[in-house]
C-alpha cells in the first residue's frame, strides 16, 4: 500500500516513460528553482558561488554554492547571510563581506519564505539591519538577472574601494 501511495504522489511513470520532461516533472513536483538553476548553470560564469537563500536543495547547481536555510544551521546567528548582516554597520561592509566570503550570486526562493515566514530566514533585530539587507537588493549593490516560479537570482555588484 505504502509504494502503491509514492506511486501515486509521485506520479513518475509519466516521467520514466516519456510524456512529461524532466523540467515539467520538476515543476509539478515543488521544484520551482529547477528553472534557477537551469539559468544559474547556463549563464553564470564557472567560477561564480552562489548564495542560496531558502533554497535547501543544492541539487542540478553547476556552481560552488552556499545553503543558507535554517535546516542546516544549528545556530539562526551562524547563517550565512543573518551572520554577515549582524557583522557589518553597512551597506557596504556587508557587500565587502559576501565578497570576502566569494559570494558572486543570491538564489532567493520567495514561496519559501512565505511559507515558513520572514523571520525563520532573517529574524533582522534592528531597522539598520532590516535596511542594510534591502539595500542589498538595490541597483547600488546587485542587479536581478532571472525571476520566476517564486524565486529570483541577484548578481552582485561590487563597487571598488
């Protein structure tokens, strides 16, 4: 009854026998970053890391990655992004920081978000943090590259010093 029950959720046979494309099987399935990273491996150049934020799913990346979701963190303060934001007073050390760190890109999965809500991701404490993060999402300091399915991929801009 057990595999009779996957069978049906999972629907496979409609990908195993050819009447469905990986790409839509994916999208039925819940895997809208699928078309991120399709884009992530296309576009991106070899050397890039990407920042995956609410993503907990590295599977099909090409690229050197990150996870930044509280699935992996035993502490919220020792996710990548939380962490850096709490280190910086700016805008621009933060940009400095994922610098340092190699991040070259952010994957951002909304529905995600939504789902577990803002605070399980950033739980920012003050409104200089709250601002330092948007402004990272400005055109001063990245420039959105691909948005679809809920999830956005960011090219980090980083000005010289």
């Amino acid at each position: 009854l057990f595999i009779e029950e996957e069978m049906r959720i999972l629907r496979a046979f409609d990908y195993l026998f050819g009447n469905q494309t990986q790409y839509e099987y994916l999208l039925n399935h819940d895997v809208a970053y699928y078309p991120a990273i399709q884009y992530v491996n296309a576009v991106t150049p070899p050397s890039s890391k990407i920042l995956f934020v609410a993503e907990p799913r590295g599977f099909y990346c090409e690229r050197d990655y990150l996870l930044y979701t509280p699935l992996y963190a035993v502490e919220p303060e020792q996710m990548p992004l939380r962490k850096f934001v709490g280190q910086s007073a700016d805008s621009e050390e933060l940009q400095q920081r994922l610098r340092q760190a190699g991040i070259t890109h952010i994957l951002i999965n909304h529905r995600d978000i939504r789902r577990a809500g803002e605070d399980a991701y950033f739980g920012l404490k003050t409104p200089g943090e709250r601002e330092m993060l948007h402004a990272l999402f400005s055109p001063r300091f990245s420039r959105q590259l691909f948005s679809e399915y809920g999830v956005e991929i960011y090219e980090l801009l980083f000005q010289p010093k």
